[in-house]
C-alpha cells in the first residue's frame, strides 16, 4: 500500500564482476542515489501512468526537470522554437542554455499557430512551451503545434504544471515530453521541491543519464512526500477547479476588477480551445489585473486575511503572488509587457477551502483599495 522510503545514498555490489553491466545498465541493480533510487524511481513511473507515457524521472525541481530535458534536446540540433510565454526563470534558463550549447533560440507567442509555422524549420529540433501560460493562463492549440513539429522532425517539449494530467493530457495531443514542476500540483501541499519528466523510454533513459550527470536527482524522501500527495490529485483539483470556476465568474464583475483571466470564462481569448483540450473544469489558476499598479496590490496583499502572498502555486490552501515580483523578475521590463505582465497583475492559485471564505477575503481586501 504505501513504497517503503529507500533512505540510501549507494547500495552494495555483490561481486567486482557485475560493476561493468551495472554501470552499464545491463543489469539494473541500484548503485548510487544519484543515478537511481527505488523511491524516487517509483514517483516517476507513477507520474507517467498519470500522463499516459511509457517512463518517467523524477528530478529535484521543476527547472531540474527542465534544464535535463532541454540538454538532451539540444544536443542534436541547432534551432530551439519557444513560447515566449514561460516561467520567467524558463525564459532565463534557455537564454543562457542556447549560447554554451551553440543553439540558436527563437521566441514566438505561445498561442500564435502562424507564428509556429513561420519560425519552426527543417533545422529546429525541439519546441518548447506551456499548456497553460504562467501567469496568464492562454491555451495553445496543442494538436496544431505538433503536428508542426512532426513534420520538421523536431521534438515536442511541454511543461503541464499549471493544467496536471487531471485537466490536460498532452501526449494524446502528440506532445513527446512533458515536464512537470511536482513542487506544484502533483505533491499539493507545500512540503516538497520536485520535478519530473515522462515520455518514452528512450528519451527517458537519456533524461535520467543528464539528471545523474548535473546532479539534479531528486531525494528519497522528497520523492515519497511527493508520491504521497499526488495520490489525491483528482480530489483535490476537482474542489480547487470547482472553486476557481466561481472565484473567476466573481472576478469577472467586480467593478475594482480590470480584468479576469480564466480559460473557463466566455470572454478568456482561448476559450474555445481550452473546451477542446481541457478536461474535468478549466483549472484551478486564476489571474486577474486591478488600477493602481504596485501600490494598490500592496494594499490588497496586507488586507487579505486567509489568503497567503507567497511565490508558488498548487497547494490546498489557495496563495496568492505578483508575478512582476516574484516568476518574471528575471526577466525585463520591456519583455514583461510584450507578454501582458503589468504591475498590476495578480495570480491566484486557488485551494479547497470553502469557496464562499475566500470570496469573502477576497472582497473585503478590494474594499481596501
């Protein structure tokens, strides 16, 4: 019922024979924690029967995840196509990858099929981007960007943190890899930093050989505080989905709102897609904008009562964070507001309290300002 914690970090060889095939792989005896663990081991198949791929591997965080994947992507190619709408240190990350790497990168907007089509080429070898954009939840139309990158041969790269498998499933959409911030959620309470990867299992065995190599292994404890909580994923984003649903319909009226972000509202740009790709309610991610820039959110941070200003998202209790100060301050200005990030925007991630209490804290904050 519950994997026992493999609290090791290197496990004993019987005989000086078998190191060749065990370092090898031929023969797959655990050796070291940082080439594999049994419980970090098991997170990552679970996290693969989740998304429906043949394998997975478990990192230390979401960028761990994401920095083994993108190496094993860009070893063969010379072009990367990206969404220009990523966690800000995302966007740092493949900046700084591209130029050591002898990668040329290509930004273009997440959500902008023609834009996909006109930038991805024979030459590109992986496509990157998110299901659903942080912070401002748009939807790319999955099936069309991969069957873009089908036929340039290149491989198709997801981060499906915000929308987990509960919402989207992007390998039946044709995604090849699909990362995962675990710290978000998949774990869902707050008390773990992890990552992981899925897909097949051969671009998984060569994730797992740069995890080894960079160091970025996820531990056994962590790995089983994550197991533990991505058991009750469906539960939990079924309530904070249901919650989110309302919360975005209050926002959408209030009168100090300037605007409501939220693939499940009528009036959100990729309303339509999102009907087509997500499943079970449209998420539990919320962001919304209000006049008044940095000093009004302020106020409204210091008013709230239950809600909590903190720089993540995916707990059962719902936070709330200024993504201007907090997941795009890496990037500039200038690139924030090509992207929509104004000072005054604010996301919401909404949790599985009582949803008539967080409208209610939510109110009275607005009150404030």
């Amino acid at each position: 019922m519950v994997p026992p914690i493999y609290q090791s970090s290197v496990f004993p060889i019987d005989t000086l024979e078998e190191t060749d095939d065990i370092f090898e792989g031929i023969k797959g005896d655990y050796f070291y924690s940082r080439d594999g663990n049994p419980t970090s081991d098991v997170f990552g198949e679970s996290v693969a029967s989740l998304e429906g791929a043949e394998a997975g591997a478990a990192s230390s965080s979401g960028m761990g995840a994401t920095l083994a994947t993108l190496l094993v992507a860009m070893e063969s190619g010379t072009h990367l196509v990206a969404a220009r709408n990523l966690y800000g240190k995302a966007t740092v990350l493949l900046k700084s990858l591209a130029p050591v790497l002898g990668n040329n990168i290509e930004f273009v907007e997440a959500t902008d099929t023609k834009a996909w089509e006109k930038a991805i080429s024979k030459s590109t070898s992986a496509i990157f981007l998110e299901t659903e954009t942080n912070p401002l939840l748009r939807i790319p139309d999955l099936p069309k960007i991969a069957d873009l990158a089908k036929q340039s041969a290149s491989t198709f790269i997801v981060d499906n943190t915000f929308a987990s498998p509960f919402h989207i499933s992007p390998l039946n959409f044709g995604a090849d890899m699909v990362i995962h911030s675990a710290t978000k959620f998949l774990s869902g309470h707050g008390d773990v930093t992890a990552g992981v990867v899925v897909g097949s299992r051969d671009w998984i065995s060569r994730v797992k050989s740069k995890i080894s190599l960079v160091g970025v292994n996820l531990a056994p404890f962590e790995a089983w505080l994550a197991l533990r909580g991505s058991k009750t994923l469906a539960v939990r984003l079924a309530k904070s989905s249901a919650n989110a649903m309302k919360i975005a319909q209050y926002l959408n009226t209030h009168p100090k709102v300037t605007e409501a972000y939220y693939p499940g509202l009528d009036s959100h740009p990729d309303h339509e897609t999102a009907l087509k790709i997500m499943q079970n309610g449209f998420g539990s991610m919320i962001s919304f904008e209000i006049d008044g820039g940095i000093e009004k959110v302020g106020v409204l941070f210091k008013e709230l009562q239950q809600i909590r200003y903190a720089p993540s998202l995916g707990d059962v209790n719902t936070t709330i964070t200024h993504p201007a100060k907090t997941s795009h301050r890496g990037i500039s200005q200038s690139e924030r507001t090509l992207q929509g990030i104004q000072d005054g925007l604010i996301r919401l991630s909404v949790g599985i309290e009582n949803v008539s209490d967080i409208i209610t804290d939510i109110e009275c904050a607005l009150r404030k300002i």
